[in-house]
C-alpha cells in the first residue's frame, strides 16, 4: 500500500493543531480505505498513542471507524451504501469539513443573486456563512435556513410550505413541489445523500424530488458534498453529473470520481487546498 508523500521533516508535523492532524487521518483513510496505527504514526511522525487518542474522538464524531490495531474509512473506496444517519447526528458528523465547504461555497455568490437551497447539515452550515453577505434572494423548505438568513443583510427569504419532515425539519411533498415551481432562481445549492461517477443521489425520495424540482427552476447547480458522500451509491437519483456546474467539498476525491468530474466539466473545489 502506497501513501502521499510526507513532510521532509518532524517539525513540519510537531507544532500542528489537533485538528488540522484529525483532517490528515480522516483525509488518509479516504485514500486508502484503511491503515494501521502503527501506519498512521509514520505518516503523521507522532506517537502511537497519540493516533489512538485521535482515532478515539473521531470515532466518537462518526468520523472513522476504530479496529484493534488501526481504523478504516466509515465507507471503503467502492463499496455501497444503504442507510443514512438521523440528521441530528449528521449535523455532528465532520462539523469542520462542513464548515470549510460552506465558507468556500458562500464565497462564490454575489449581491442580487437568487438561489434555492434544500435541506442538509451541510446547507445549513452554508446558510450560516452566506448570512454574511449582502442582498440574496433565497428559497428554501428548511425553517432553519430560512431563519438563519432573515438575520442577515437585507435578504429577501421565501419559505416553501408543505408536508413537514421531522427528522431534518423541512416541507415536503406535492405542496412544496407545486410551490418551488412559481420560482425562477440563477442558482440551486444542494447537499445530497450520495455520489458516483454517474450522478448524484438521495436516500428519501421527497427529498429527491425537491432537489430535482428546485434543479428545474434554476439556470446554474452547485452542489456541497463532504468526502463521505464520494463513492456511494443511495436509491433514488437526483442527476447525472453533467448536470452540476460547481461541486465544493472537503478532501479530493478518489481519482476514479476525480476522472469523472473532470469528465463532466464540473468546476471542482476543494476548501482549504
């Protein structure tokens, strides 16, 4: 097994935050699927009991998954997946890759804009950043965004009604979908439940048909995906990559959706590279 290349030297690793080497691990095994502790230590010129401590609170964020010995990726490289976590714990899981995807995202938008927004952990970090900037004009079926922006700066914010959803809090339904379709937005900002070198996709199928009514309302797709969406696959498919214009997230890809992105020429960002 082969990892990127190290810094030349211990001190480049030494004097860094605790949260900057949880990014590495989580960034590591993202490449590789899974490494020892022993691995880890190299890589990262610690000790081995400081990657035992890290891998203990990043398993008890949802982060990674602990094994005797070493810690794998919540989802291996390929492999599929059939569930999604609560939202309440979602909103828990990699809160700081959320939060660096959200203020690259917000940067991209300027006065005027108009844009729908569904409902996610990771749009809700996104509408926290976005709140700081001047004159949107916002759509959305999540309450809480909806109320994080109207504490902004002079937004305009509309509330899509419908069916409400407990779980993340948010309208759903023919009453939703009728109403995102009086709306004509320049863009749509997304989180999803999955992606592959095909399309995006969601695990709930109400929520699947808001992202695709809203992606039929608006002339440009952004979509937020933190790297535990890569490589998966959920039920119900929202659009093919061709359809996304700007994909924002946390940690390069894999170099197979790498290929596909380029592919489909979607402006890729990685926030903080």
């Amino acid at each position: 097994m082969s990892f990127p290349s190290r810094a030349s030297t211990p001190q480049a690793h030494a004097g860094r935050p605790s949260s900057a080497r949880h990014a590495e691990i989580v960034a590591l095994l993202a490449r590789t699927g899974e490494m020892t502790v022993e691995a880890l230590a190299e890589q990262l010129d610690v000790s081995r009991e400081t990657v035992r401590r890290d891998l203990a609170r990043l398993d008890a964020g949802g982060l990674l998954r602990r094994f005797h010995g070493g810690a794998r990726a919540i989802t291996l490289p390929g492999a599929q997946m059939d569930k999604e976590w609560p939202f309440a714990q979602r909103m828990a899981q990699n809160a700081a890759g959320k939060q660096r995807i959200a203020a690259a995202a917000s940067a991209l938008f300027q006065p005027e804009d108009s844009l729908f927004i569904d409902t996610g952990s990771t749009t809700v970090a996104f509408a926290e950043a976005l709140a700081a900037r001047q004159s949107l004009v916002v759509i959305t079926n999540a309450p809480r965004i909806a109320a994080t922006m109207a504490t902004g700066h002079s937004h305009k914010v509309f509330l899509i009604g419908g069916a409400y959803g407990v779980d993340a809090g948010e309208s759903l339904g023919p009453l939703a979908l009728e109403q995102i379709g009086k709306f004509r937005a320049r863009h749509v900002v997304l989180t999803i439940g999955a992606i592959d070198t095909a399309c995006i996709m969601d695990f709930d199928l109400q929520e699947a048909e808001v992202a695709k009514a809203m992606i039929e309302r608006a002339d440009q797709v952004t979509v937020l995906a933190d790297h535990t969406k890569f490589d998966r696959r959920a039920v119900f498919e929202v659009a093919p990559l061709a359809r996304i214009d700007t994909l924002v997230t946390d940690v390069p890809p894999s170099e197979p959706m790498a290929r596909a992105i380029d592919a489909a020429g979607i402006h890729l960002i990685v926030a903080g590279s």
